[in-house]
C-alpha cells in the first residue's frame, strides 16, 4: 500500500511515544529561543524608556497599541464571520495609529527601532522552531482498506464545505456510507457513530470542525477502529497538525483506498475528550458550556 499523506488517523493509542520521526530540539534551537525572549523584552524596553522620557502620553499610546493588536490579534483567530475581519482591520490600523502618533511627536524613530527589535525576535523564534517538515508525525502502515467506512459530515461547517466540494457524492462512489447532519435539531454524533458500529462499520470519519471531530474519534478509540479526519471545518487545527491539505477537504477522501496510519493520544477535561486543543472559559448558569476539539 503506498502512503498517500492525506491519511487516515488510527487513535486507540493509550500514551504518547516518540516515533523515529521525532526530533528534540539542538542547542542551537534552545539559544535562538532565548535570543528571542531577550529580543522581545529589549523591544519593550525601547518603547518603555525612550517614550517615556518624551512623554507619559507617548508610554500610554504605545502599550496601547501593543494591546489592541494582541486583542484584534486573538479574535481573528477565535472568532468567524464579520467580527474576524473586523479583528484583522484592527491588528493592521493599531501599529500604524501609533506610528502616526509617534511622527508627530516626533519620536518615530522610537517605534522604528523597536519594531526592528520585535521583527528580529521574530526571526529567532522561527529559526528555533526549524524545520516544519522536522515535526512531522511518524507514520505507520495502515490497515487493509476498509470494508464498510463510515462518514459523518456537517454541511454547516467551514461555510459550506461539504456541498461546495462535492464530499458526500465522492464519498460514495468510493464505498463510504454517508450521514449528512440536518435539519434544525442538535444531532448527537457520537450516538450515531455507535450506532454505525452495531451494523458493521469498520471505519469512522468526520468532515466538520475540530468538536465534531473529537467526539467521534473518542468513539473510534473506544472501540479500536481507524478513525478519518476530512478537513471541511472553518480553521481544521486538528487537520494541520496531522499534515492534511486544509484547502481541499476532497484529497483526505483517498484515504479511504491509500492511506497511513498516525497514532494520535486523545485528552479529556471534565470527562469531555478532545483532539488538539482545549479551552476554559467561566459561564453564566444559562449559558451552554464551552466546546473542546
């Protein structure tokens, strides 16, 4: 069997091990890590005294700035929609606000300076991650083709993925037996995968967002079956760290007849399981708990 990168996930593995494709990281990735707190902290540090000894006002606009981007910064990459573009105009007018600002007092070369500072900090911090084809996740052989796949898709995630690339139409031309979520009603997921199973399916795979992912893998663990991830969620977290194409949610679709196997570990908060990424949040009594994925 060839090893088609766009691969199905086995997850009934218990602890996490290092593969033969893992790599620890060299002394010269630690040092280039330092240099690159150092840099950030002198970059601070610039804004700090030399603002501060032209103005308490120059300090105030230039942290200010400094958070507004950080803000603008988090809800571009947490939220969708309207307020996700609204976040990026923010994150792209907040350093430049205060570059204005800074030219009229003029003190511009105090921002310049530290923005060098940060971009060079920026540099260091790549240079230490290295290599992102170093990271890649250890492949093993997968199993012989499935002989009843089962695949459950969100038509509602990613803006509409699953009817903009045609996913359930190719999924059954190649074998796969397809549940599409509709209607107004919550659908409980894990439900059906369990229910899938009962009949025969002998491989479970989900195209929707990283929640609806979780809860089917933590079925497919449960009872040691591959589990496949087909990237038509809106950012697909999961789908990047396994090294799928997040932009062609039909490519993981040849798993199904070619594909590798990579042994993920599942977390669990509060009796909850998730894939890559977790999130704590205080809510009101009225309001649904948060989503793990």
């Amino acid at each position: 069997m060839s090893t088609d990168r766009s691969s199905q996930a086995g997850l009934p593995s218990p602890a996490l091990t290092l593969g033969p494709g893992a790599r620890c990281p060299t002394a010269a990735q630690r040092w280039l890590a330092r240099l690159s707190l150092m840099l950030a902290a002198l970059a601070v540090v610039i804004l700090v005294v030399f603002a501060k000894l032209n103005s308490l006002a120059m300090l105030a606009v230039g942290l200010g700035g400094a958070a507004v981007s950080l803000t603008a910064a988090y809800f571009f990459l947490s939220r969708r929609g309207v307020r996700r573009w609204l976040s990026l105009g923010a994150f792209i007018l907040a350093p430049i606000a205060v570059m204005i600002v800074f030219a009229f007092a003029q003190v511009l070369w105090v921002a310049l300076v530290s923005a060098a500072v940060w971009l060079l900090a920026a540099m260091a911090a790549r240079s230490a991650v290295g290599n992102r084809a170093d990271w890649r996740m250890p492949e093993y052989p997968a199993q012989p083709p499935s002989s009843h796949p089962y695949l459950i898709m969100n038509p509602k995630s990613g803006g509409g993925k699953v009817e903009r690339f045609d996913l359930k139409r190719m999924a059954e031309d190649l074998g796969a037996e397809v549940f599409v979520m509709s209607g107004l009603e919550p659908v409980d997921v894990a439900q059906v995968a369990r229910k899938a199973i009962a009949r025969g399916a002998d491989l479970l795979g989900v195209a929707g967002g990283d929640g609806t992912q979780a809860l089917v893998a933590e079925v497919a663990a449960e009872h040691g079956i591959p589990f496949m991830v087909i990237t038509a969620g809106t950012r697909n977290h999961f789908g990047l760290d396994l090294g799928l194409d997040r932009d062609d949610p039909s490519s993981c679709l040849r798993a199904l007849s070619d594909g590798v196997e990579l042994h993920v570990d599942l977390g669990v908060v509060g009796g909850r399981t998730f894939v890559n990424n977790a999130s704590f949040v205080r809510l009101r009594r009225d309001r649904p708990e948060s989503g793990l994925s």
